[in-house]
C-alpha cells in the first residue's frame, strides 16, 4: 500500500494524468497522491486536482495542501537564466 | 491605506503585474495582495508570485495562503459545459 505518489504532470492526454491520480487511491489503496508540475504544466496540474476533487473521485478526496516555488535555471550557452516555477498539489482521501 | 488588494493576471506584459502588486505593497502600504488567475492564466499568476517573492521584493514577502477552486460554465449555445480553474495566492508582507 502506497502511502504518497508523486504525478508528475506533463504533456500526454489529460484524462490520463486524471486516472493516473484516481488509481492510485483506489487500486493502491495510497492515503495522499502530489501532483507536481512545472512552467505552463501548472495550470494542467490545478485543472487534474480539480477534476479528480469534483467529478472523478466527488466527496471522496480533498486538498490536503498546495505549495509554489521556482528556481533559475540556464537556458542556453550564453550563460542566460530564466526562473521556472514550481506547484506541489496534494490530495489526501477522506477518511 | 489598502488593507488587502486584488490582482487579477490577464494577458498584458507580465512585468505589468509584476510592478502591480509590488506597488501594492510599497506605494499603497498594503498588508496582503491577492493575486487571481483563471484558467491558462494559473502559471503566469505562480510566475508573478514567484518574481515578486524571490527577486523583486527578497525577503520582504511571504506567501500566506493558496487554494485553487473550479467551476463549470458553458462554453457555448448548445450547452456544452467546461470546467475553469481557478487560482488565489495570498502575499503577505513580513513584519
């Protein structure tokens, strides 16, 4: 019994990120599962908690806690650097 | 003296928003801004949280509260509906 995934959100379909999470608390039986995401896949990751706590799994999953960051990172060889932030969505099922 | 102001993230230069709620905190001497974004619009209000918070105003600014919500409204005459994110990060100034 798993009792935290991590999701990371990316570019596949988007219903697959939303079974992703409900499998994980019903097949693995995990008490939390964290979607993570970076960049233009932050509004993905709060649209996949939002689907999953609404319609995929109503009444049965709640926002434990969400948080933000972001770092700098290089983006080319010129030395140049650009700050990519970060959210961490964690669902927790109810008991 | 503005206790709480409401920036709301839209499509105009991101430095826009940026200088917003900075000038929110210095200028307008306020305690809290809320900065809300819908939809595609959640990364860029987490970009402009972020840049606030660790560049433009290091060390000056925390992050309260997040929390996301969702609703569903119709996108067009047949009925059809989707579901819209939603985003409220709350910054607050430290003492």
């Amino acid at each position: 019994m798993a009792e935290q995934t991590i999701i990371y959100i990316g570019n596949k379909p988007f219903m697959n990120y939303v079974t992703a999470v409900a499998m994980q608390f019903t097949s693995q039986d995990a008490k939390e599962v964290v979607i993570k995401a970076r960049g233009r896949y932050i509004s993905r990751a709060v649209d996949v908690a939002e689907v999953v706590r609404k319609k995929f799994m109503a009444g049965q999953v709640d926002i434990k806690s969400i948080s933000i960051d972001s770092e700098e990172r290089q983006v080319d060889q010129t030395g140049k650097k650009r700050r990519i932030s970060s959210i961490e969505i964690v669902l927790v099922k109810k008991q």
